[in-house]
C-alpha cells in the first residue's frame, strides 16, 4: 500500500501534458501508489471557487482519488462557504493552502485565521512551506488546539527547520517532495524526526514520483519505518478506513 499525500489534479500554466484523470491514475500505476490526495491546480493558481467545485466531480469519478479543499487565506468568506457546502460529499479529507501564490505567509494574519478555521472543522492542512517556514507552521501548531498540518515539501531547502519544527510538537508531519532533489535529505531528516510525523509525498502531476521515490528509496528505512512513511501515518492522519 502506497498513499501519496501530495497531488494534483488538472493542467498546470507550463508545457505539459496533463490535466485528465486519467494522467493521475496512469502516473499512479506506473508507481504502484494506491491512493492519492489531490487538489484542483485551477483553485490553486487561478479561481479557488470553481478549482474546488471541478475537483468536487471529478472526486466523483474515481475512488483511488481524495480531495484537498483548496484555502485562499485572502478569502475566508469564500473557503468557509466551500467547506460548508462541499465537505459533506466526503471525498474531501484535508485542506491545501498556498501561502505563496496567494501571498500569505505561514505566519501573517489572515493565514493564521484560516488555520484555525481548518482546525475547527478538524482537517488537515497541507501547507506549502519553504526555508524556515516550517517553523511557523510549528507554532501554529502550538497555538491553534487540535490543528493537524503537513509541512509541503518539508521546507525544501529548508529541511533542516523542518526537523526542529517536526521535534518541537507533535501535530506536524513532514513529507519530502521537491524539485531539486538532493542527496541524503530525506534519510537525514527521517533519522531525526519520530517515524510517526512522516509520509510520502510526490507533487505529482507537477513532479515525477521518481524523485520522491529516490529520496526515500535511498534513506533504506528500517521496514517498520518504511511502512509508516508509505501508507500508515497518512491513513491515521486523514482516518481512512482501509481494509
């Protein structure tokens, strides 16, 4: 069992060839990745309203897929709203905010309101996080009770904030995507962080899922570790019930 914590659904602004469910589902057989949680690239970079309500039906057509609600921090009214009308469907398991394409960070105001908004109604937030941000998240964490978040890409280059931040409370999880994969970051980050706050993440369809298979494939994980990185922690998190 595989779950990938970090997709997306539909054509992105570069030259590539994808968009249809069927390049998710094809990408993900070719990996052998059961499950993936994905967020619509159109409320991500361009209108969250209808982002939201396409990847909505298309939850629809395939039950390999699950939904991150896509959070503009700079329109709470709106996400409100969305979660309000499109959560009941319950093939939305999380929330996914983009502090830089909306210009919000970690830490400014309007983030921290809708962090709160998404611990209220119990979710997980997968947070874009880059350089030292991951600390921010972390005391999100600390002061919005029952908030559960994902670092997004562990930080980046910035993975070794996302150690201290995964060590300093334990609400966050880290998962490895990246864009410029180095060597030995995943395995050094999972030799200093509880088992427990990892999983796997690719950026798929941005990302081929070979570079975050790499990255974990090389750390050579104890097999329970291994386990937990691939599918446990994750179904925890979002409390999916699998057979």
């Amino acid at each position: 069992m595989i779950i990938d914590v970090h997709g997306h659904w539909g054509p992105w602004f570069f030259s590539m060839e994808v968009g249809d469910v069927a390049t998710n589902l094809a990408v993900m057989d070719r990996y052998g990745i059961d499950l993936a949680v994905v967020s619509a690239t159109e409320a991500i970079v361009y209108d969250v309203a209808a982002g939201n309500r396409a990847m909505a039906r298309v939850l629809e057509t395939s039950d390999r897929l699950l939904g991150y609600l896509t959070v503009n921090p700079r329109q709470l009214g709106n996400a409100e709203r969305d979660l309000r009308e499109l959560l009941p469907s319950g093939n939305f398991v999380g929330v996914k905010i983009h502090t830089d394409y909306t210009g919000s960070p970690v830490d400014s105001a309007q983030t921290r309101e809708a962090l709160a908004m998404v611990a209220a109604h119990d979710l997980p937030a997968l947070v874009h996080t880059w350089g030292s941000t991951p600390l921010d998240l972390a005391q999100a964490c600390t002061d919005i009770p029952g908030l559960r978040a994902i670092a997004g890409h562990m930080g980046a280059d910035g993975w070794r904030h996302a150690v201290e931040a995964a060590n300093s409370v334990d609400r966050l999880w880290l998962e490895p995507c990246f864009s410029h994969t180095r060597t030995g970051r995943f395995a050094a980050v999972a030799s200093a962080v509880d088992p427990r706050r990892l999983l796997f993440g690719t950026d798929a369809t941005l990302i081929d899922p070979a570079a975050a298979y790499g990255a974990v494939l090389a750390a050579n994980l104890p097999a329970e570790t291994a386990e937990r990185v691939a599918w446990r922690n994750a179904a925890e998190l979002f409390r999916l019930d699998l057979p």
